[in-house]
C-alpha cells in the first residue's frame, strides 16, 4: 500500500473544513500526525480511521462550549479589569512637569 502524504491545505480540502480546524485538530491529537523536520504531513487513510474511531464522520466537528464560560451577550465584548497599583514610569503628562536640567 502506497502512502499519499497531504499538507494542511490538501487535506482540509479533502475533508471539507478549514485548515484552521485540521491544525486544532492534529495540535490536539485528535488527528494523526508525521513532522518531517519542520513540514507536518498527513496520511489520508490514517486521519480517516482516526475520525472513525472518535466517531466523527469524516470531518471535524467544532469544539463545544463550555458550560461553566458564559459569553458576552449580544457580542458586546467584556471589559478587562481596571488595575489597582499606579502605573509605573513616566508617562507623557509626568515628563512634562519635569523641569529640564540646565547645563
């Protein structure tokens, strides 16, 4: 049997998703495999009797949310929290007031 070895962008076009999903996926482990110095390469077969165990029919199916995160509602994005300590160093206002030094 003769091994056909697949890029990222092959073997999202053989499956049907995005590259972005065949690259969580292999990062994951769900998806087998092989690194060639710095080239990763897939072997269709294999990807496919993976998917087949895990149940996945032949594409990648998209994470699931947790039930402990809730998301912003209405895709307003939530703020980050203020911090507490002052700032450190100078910022533009400071080095202003700051009298120059004379020579």
């Amino acid at each position: 049997m003769e091994q056909t070895w697949l890029t990222v962008d092959e073997l999202a076009a053989v499956l049907k998703v995005s590259p972005k999903s065949i690259r969580r996926a292999y990062r994951k482990g769900e998806i087998p495999v092989d690194r060639f110095c710095r080239f990763v390469r897939f072997d269709l077969e294999r990807v496919k009797e993976a998917l087949q165990a895990k149940g996945h029919s032949s594409s990648l199916v998209l994470p699931q949310k947790n039930e402990g995160q809730r998301s912003a509602t209405g895709g307003a994005s939530r703020r980050r929290a203020q911090r507490t300590r002052p700032r450190l160093g100078k910022t533009g206002a400071s080095i202003a007031q700051t009298p120059r030094r004379k020579k």
